[in-house]
C-alpha cells in the first residue's frame, strides 16, 4: 500500500536490496551479535547492525577474534554472525579449531575477493584457497553468486548453524557483490 502512495505520489518505490533481505532475515531468526572488520560487502548489514539499538554491533581488531565472540554469544545464550572478507578467512584458520572442539553454532558471510573480474592480485590466493580452508576446517560453504541465491542460501545456513549446531559460511561471490575496481 505504502509502495502504491509513493507511486500514485509521483515517487519511485524502492525495493529492498539483497542485502536488506539478508538482515532482515537473520534479526527474525533471532540473530543478535554481528561481528564484523569494515568492509565495503557488508556496509548495509554493518550499518543497519549499527543503527539497531535491539542488536549488539562489535567492531573487530581481527577476525579471529569474531569466532571466539560467537562462541561467548552461544554461551550466554545469543546467536550470532561474524562478517568478513575473504582475505579475513587466513586470520581465522587457528581458531576454527575452536569451533569443533567447543561444539558451538557458527556463522559467518564471507565477501569473496580474488574472482571474477578481480584486478588487485594480491587478493588472489586466499580468495582461491577460502572454501578448501574452511572445508579442511569442518565449515560447511555455501555459495551465492546471484541476488536470487543469497536469501535461499542464508536461510538455509540459518537453519543448519542454529538447529543442527554446524558451522556454515555463506560465500558472497564476486559476481554478486562486484569487483573492486583496485
């Protein structure tokens, strides 16, 4: 109704953006605690993170630190994402460890680098080595590379990491979210 005024207003209707859906997803299932390092992929969940006073928004040092966050979020009983850059993976492989050994949920959404249309050649090696890392880690990834994928993929990730207690990471590709131009 909302959208048809704006129309009939003269204005255009907005959609929301994957990345909307994507928030709004996780707050309806309960997802409280988003960790994150800045990062340009994420600036819509961050931001809206940021601007929501129901949820606790944690700036990380490092994103190793976001998996030992999550498992204080299971602990005290909150649910938790931890949002990061491909490069990011390479910081955390120790600590994934953490994961199985303390039997707690984990979710991550991993902004990909190193892919298609990738012009910063340093970014190519951990793009590349990602998913076999956090495969050889005992993390489930699944991979989104159109807007349409990304809900489908998160709620399923939502249902794998909170019900069945596995660690899943959503590979956001650079298909969807672009390539840098650096």
């Amino acid at each position: 109704m909302a959208g048809e005024a704006g129309v009939a207003a003269g204005m255009p209707t907005v959609e929301p953006s994957w990345q909307d859906e994507i928030y709004d997803l996780l707050r309806r299932s309960g997802v409280t605690q988003f960790a994150y390092v800045p990062d340009a992929g994420h600036r819509v969940l961050i931001d809206r993170s940021l601007a929501d006073p129901a949820v606790q928004s944690i700036a990380l040092t490092t994103e190793e630190e976001g998996v030992a966050l999550l498992a204080g979020a299971d602990l005290g009983g909150a649910r938790g994402v931890l949002l990061m850059q491909s490069s990011g993976v390479g910081n955390c492989v120790n600590m994934l460890s953490l994961i199985k050994g303390a039997r707690f949920p984990f979710l991550t959404l991993v902004s990909m680098r190193g892919e298609f249309g990738e012009g910063n050649p340093w970014q190519f090696p951990m793009g590349q080595a990602v998913q076999p890392v956090l495969e050889a880690m005992g993390v489930i990834c699944l991979r989104a590379e159109r807007s349409e994928e990304v809900a489908p993929a998160v709620a399923a990730a939502l249902t794998m990491v909170f019900q069945s207690g596995q660690a899943v990471a959503v590979l956001l590709t650079q298909k969807l979210i672009g390539a840098k131009p650096f």
